[in-house]
C-alpha cells in the first residue's frame, strides 16, 4: 500500500508545496497544463519524494474526464489517495471531486491563505507549517540577500534615537545631505545651502554632524555604531524604528530587513523594507518618512503579490500623514496604511498597529 498525492497546480505553487508536505507521501503526481508548467517545474525541484508530472487539459470537460480516467488506471486498489483540489482550473476542481469523492482510502482537501488544511470529505481542518524561504523559491525569487532584525546593536539602537532628533531637528537638511554622500560615496564631507555639515569620521562607523535649523540654531553629535551606514542612508533609521516595533508583536516569528531580490542576471530587482514572517503567512512592510511619489505605491502593491504570493499582507508606514488620494490608493490595493502622527489620542503606537494587524492578519484576500 502505497500513499499517492495528487495535487492541481495553478500560478499559485506555495499551497501546492504546503499540501506535499502536510501528505507526507510516497510519490507525488503534479497535474498541470501548459500554462502551469514553470510551476510545476519549481515544485519539482524543491520536493524530496517520487514525482510524475502529468499534463492536463486546462477546460475541456471531455478531455479532462478522459485524462482523469486514464489516471486512475495507474493507481493500485490498495493506495491511499490523497488530492488537493485548491489549484488549477476550476473544471480540474470539480472533476477530481465529483470522481474521488466516493473513493475508499482517500482524502480531498484544499489549503487557504492561512495555511489551513481543510478536507471536503469530513469538513476537519488543521494548519500546516509555513517556510518563508521555501515560498520565495517556488515563486522563483530566492531571497539571499538581506538584514535580520537582530544583528542589529544596542549601540545601533541609540544612534537611531540619536538619527530621529537629527531628523526632528532640520529633516530637510538631513535628507538632502545624506542622500548626497549615498550618490557619490567615495565623498568624505557634505555641506548643506543652510550650512550643515555631515562628516565620515571613520567610514561607515563614526560621522560627525553639525546641522543648522531656519532659524540659525546648530545641533551637534558624533554617532558611531556598527550599522550606521544603514541607519543613515535611505531612511534606514525609519525602518529600524518601525522593526522595533514590529519586533514585539506576538506573530513575528522573523524580520527580516533590507531585502533585495536579485534578477536571472544578479543585479538587483526589488527592495522590500521590512518582511515578517507571521508563522502562516508574510507581512511586507514598505517605510516612507513621506510619500513623495504615490507611484510607490504601486510599485510596492506589485512586488508584494509577485514576491509574496496572494495570501500575504502589506503595510505602509509613514512618519507624517498620508494624503487621501495616496490612503486611496493603498486601500485600493489592499495595503494597509499607519502613520507615525496620526496618534491623536496618545495611545501607544505598538498597541495601535498591533489591533490594525491583528484585525486584518487572518482575512483572505480577494484574488
């Protein structure tokens, strides 16, 4: 008695993993059709069991009857049989239900955006472990190149309280200085039109910072810590602060920060911010001291379904409030939206994020 899964394979290949996993069989068959192949194929390639790939006809009843049939000729009288109807076509779905769901010794089921196995024989369900590395790979996009939250420092900690008053103090100078040294790096020293001044001390690690407000009054600090670059560049101080955050939330199980996904070729492809695995699914977190470009928007939307796949969740943080067209936008896309200065009330930011996140995590998104 052998134990056979069948699986549907649809553009979406992480619950198809997921369902292999939770079977634990001795041979896998993909059911696939000509536009399912990639991922049929990336499926193929990160499982460690016996695999048949047979290919389908995607809407054709007849057809598929027919390739169901033959397929159950292959199988022993003895096997247990276990399917997972949640991807593919929706006339694949209806058929290997209508077909198996007499069957002795077998299980129909399919998985949701959280992770939930759910079988259609016995309405049961149980979840099943998540990887969010497993995931990037059977998206095609293999996430290597990244921050974890903690190798960040303590010291790195207090130079990003240190960074937020610089900021507070005279931001525009602040960005318009720092995104200077960041175009031309090999630049030591950076003067301002209002005359602030940034100064590597020791590249990368220790910089002085002299900056002078509208109203003619100078603040001054030497910051030196192991990430500083980081902290400085890009708003890299914001992301940190909002990581701090998110690292008390009790469904972080990882952060990861900084997170590039390189192209076929190696150069660089996308940048997320902030990505937390939940322990079901991912929180991507996008982190803007101002949206400057709603396009940004878009573009984060985007990389969040490609990346990430449908059941995942995205949030974009600001430090000022957003416009309403730029809220719109957001809402339109199914992104969340907090704004650092929206706390009118005096409620405490983590509580208040944690409630919007909480109250959204487990929704499943529209398709």
């Amino acid at each position: 008695m052998a134990k056979i899964h069948i699986t549907l394979v649809g553009g979406q290949a992480a619950p198809v993993y997921l369902g292999i996993v939770d079977a634990n069989p001795d041979k896998v068959i993909l059911v696939y059709s000509n536009q399912t192949e990639d991922e049929a194929n990336r499926i193929y390639s990160v499982i460690n069991v016996a695999c048949e790939l047979k290919k389908f006809e995607p809407v054709d009843l007849n057809k598929i009857e027919k390739n169901i049939s033959e397929l159950v000729k292959t199988l022993k009288a003895d096997d247990f049989i276990s399917i997972n109807i949640g991807g593919g076509t929706k006339p694949w779905s209806i058929l290997f239900y209508e077909h198996f769901k007499t069957f002795d010794n077998t299980t129909i089921f399919y998985i949701d955006q959280n992770n939930v196995v759910w079988d259609l024989k016995t309405y049961t369900h149980h979840a099943v472990d998540f990887d969010m590395d497993v995931q990037f790979r059977l998206y095609g996009n293999a996430l290597t190149d990244y921050k974890k939250f903690t190798d960040y420092t303590d010291e790195d900690k207090k130079c990003c309280a240190e960074i937020r008053k610089l900021y507070g103090f005279n931001s525009y100078d602040f960005q318009y200085v720092t995104q200077k040294l960041l175009l031309f790096p090999r630049t030591e020293t950076q003067t301002s039109e209002g005359g602030s001044t940034f100064n590597w001390i020791e590249r990368d690690k220790k910089m002085h910072f002299a900056l002078v407000n509208k109203h003619g009054r100078k603040m001054v600090k030497t910051l030196e810590c192991p990430n500083l670059s980081a902290l400085i560049y890009n708003s890299g101080w914001f992301e940190y602060e909002m990581a701090a955050i998110l690292s008390q939330w009790k469904y972080a199980k990882e952060i990861r920060m900084n997170c590039v996904f390189p192209t076929s070729t190696g150069s660089p492809k996308n940048e997320i911010d902030i990505i937390i695995n939940t322990g079901t699914k991912l929180l991507f977190v996008e982190c803007k001291t101002k949206i400057f470009n709603e396009t940004d928007i878009d573009k984060f939307a985007s990389a969040v379904k490609v990346y990430g796949g449908l059941g995942s969740k995205a949030l974009f943080v600001t430090d000022v409030p957003m416009s309403d067209k730029a809220m719109e936008k957001c809402k339109d896309h199914g992104v969340m939206t907090f704004s650092m200065e929206t706390n009118v009330f005096n409620f405490p930011l983590d509580k208040m994020i944690f409630a919007m996140l909480e109250s959204e995590l487990f929704n499943i998104n529209a398709k």
